[in-house]
C-alpha cells in the first residue's frame, strides 16, 4: 500500500463481551461483584499485613506485594464496567495505554510468581537460614526487579506497536486492547512483529512456567524429609502456590504461545485471564492461610472494639 493512501485511525471500537442488552446488564453485576470483591480482598491483605506485627516476615511481605500487582492487573475492569452501558465502545487514544499498563503488571506478576517460587525453596531447603537470606534488602530488591521486568516487557512490545499504521477497519473483537487484536488491525505485514511478540510473551511464558513446575516439583520432594504437621503445612502451601501458577500461565501461553488468529475461546479464555484470576488469587494464595485468617479476625475485632469506643 502507498503511504500517500493511509489514514491513520486515532481510536479504536470495542465489541466487548456481548451485543444483547440484557446479557449485558447481568455481565454488568457479576463483573462488578467480581471487580468489588478482587480490591476488598486485595485491601484487606494489604492492611492487614500492615497491621499485625506477626505476619512481619518475608513470605507476607510479597504477599502484600503481590496483592498490589493484582490490584495493578485490573487495569482493564474499570473500563469493561463503564461499556456495558455504552452502545459503542470507543478506546480515543488510549489503547496503547491500555496495552502498556496490562502487560507492564502482566510482565511484573510472571517474575513475582517466581520470587515467591524462590521464596518457599529457601523456606524448605534453608529453614535456619530464611530470614537471613530474605532479608529485608533483598525483599525490596526484588520487587523493584519485578515491575523493571514489566516494564522491560511491556515497553518493548509498544516499540515494536506504535510505528504500525492503522488504516482500515478500527473494531477490536474483544473487551479490551490487547497484542493480538490490534496486530491484526494493522495494514502492513506483520508475521514478523508477530513472531517476536510470540517469542517476548508465548515462549517465555511457556519456560518460566516450565522452571516454575520444576522448581515446586523439587519443593514437594524436599518436604519428604520434614515432619508430619510441618510438611502437611508446607505442602498446602505449595500447592496453593500451584494452582495460582497455573491459573495465570495457562491462560496467558494459549492466549500468546500461538499465531494471532481469531478463535471462539479467545475470550473467554481473557475473561478468566483478567477478571477471574486476580479475584481467586487472594483467595487461594493468603486468605485460606491459617496464620492470615487469624490476623484478619484480630483485625476485625480491633476495629469493633475501637468503632464501639
């Protein structure tokens, strides 16, 4: 195509979820009790670990890390919210925004899965040693790495985005802006950008959640050598930090481990990626936590106690 025949869009539609107004006013509750329940249940980890002198050790540290880049993740809820009650879904130059804040939380929560995969290995392996190792320069060390990871991540793929020209058609068939929809928007030939953004997200995902695996597998083994209450303790752990795993990678290598084709699953597959994920993490990652729950109820009574005076 000659460049004298481009018109640059400025602004991309959204088709969202559904067309049907009455589907769409139910996805509207759902969600919203979805999205209210993912930041009440962040917040209360978040404070709650503040709060108690006794979760002041390193594992609730990133927890409470981890809570904040689940929060971050939400990114694009506020907006699925807001179109539920709009016929057409405009993103006015704000879709490559939207891209870099996704992936920028995205990129930082991969490697923290992996920290706290670190952090359980110490746990295990080096019981005398876990709060010297885990220090609290380390701590900070790695979530400043975390979101640098994200950022290396995301800004790298919005490099390679933003010379495209978009000329023709501007619907995105999804609920948000993301890699593959607006790749397939471009009006050039982009199997090379295309081949990159596999290999900067598909294929690392599929080797970091490879190491991930493998890393928890030699956690289970180790546990072989513990005592019965403490590697009953141990194990739940880990396998809670399994399922958390799994529920973030599997999602994100079909998403991105494949040629940026139109499927069926695509979306709802991103539903599960971006809206039910960051609800359920809380929950099975912290809040089933024994010690957690005894801290919230504390909590909890503080605060009556304190609202009755």
């Amino acid at each position: 195509m000659k460049p004298q025949n481009i018109t640059w869009e400025s602004e991309f539609v959204l088709i969202g979820i559904s067309q049907t107004q009455e589907l769409q006013k139910l996805l509207f509750l759902v969600f919203l009790f979805v999205y209210v329940t993912t930041i009440m249940g962040n917040l209360l980890i978040m404070v709650t670990v503040t709060s108690a002198s006794r979760l002041h050790k390193p594992m609730y540290f990133l927890l409470q890390n981890l809570a904040v880049i689940d929060l971050c993740y939400r990114v694009t809820s506020p907006k699925m919210l807001v179109d539920f009650f709009h016929e057409t879904k405009t993103v006015p130059h704000g879709c490559m925004a939207q891209v870099f804040f996704f992936h920028l939380s995205g990129g930082a929560m991969v490697f923290f899965l992996s920290v706290m995969a670190y952090d359980r290995l110490v746990a295990i392996s080096r019981p005398l040693h876990y709060i010297t190792i885990m220090n609290t320069q380390l701590r900070v060390g790695l979530v400043v790495t975390a979101w640098m990871v994200g950022f290396v991540h995301s800004i790298s793929q919005l490099v390679l985005m933003l010379p495209l020209p978009f000329c023709g058609p501007n619907v995105l068939d999804n609920f948000y802006c993301d890699v593959p929809q607006v790749l397939r928007l471009a009006c050039t030939d982009t199997s090379f950008l295309e081949f990159l953004m596999i290999c900067n997200s598909g294929l690392l995902d599929i080797i970091w959640f490879s190491l991930l695996l493998t890393s928890y597998s030699v956690v289970l083994v180790m546990l072989r050598s513990h005592s019965g209450e403490a590697r009953r303790k141990a194990a739940s752990t880990c396998t809670a930090h399994i399922i958390v795993v799994s529920m973030v990678f599997i999602p994100s290598i079909y998403l991105y481990a494949r040629p940026f084709t139109a499927f069926s699953m695509d979306k709802t597959v991103s539903i599960g990626h971006t809206v039910m994920t960051p609800m359920l993490n809380p929950m099975i990652y912290t809040l089933r936590n024994q010690e957690m729950q005894a801290a919230v109820k504390r909590l909890g009574r503080h605060w009556l106690v304190c609202k009755r005076k």
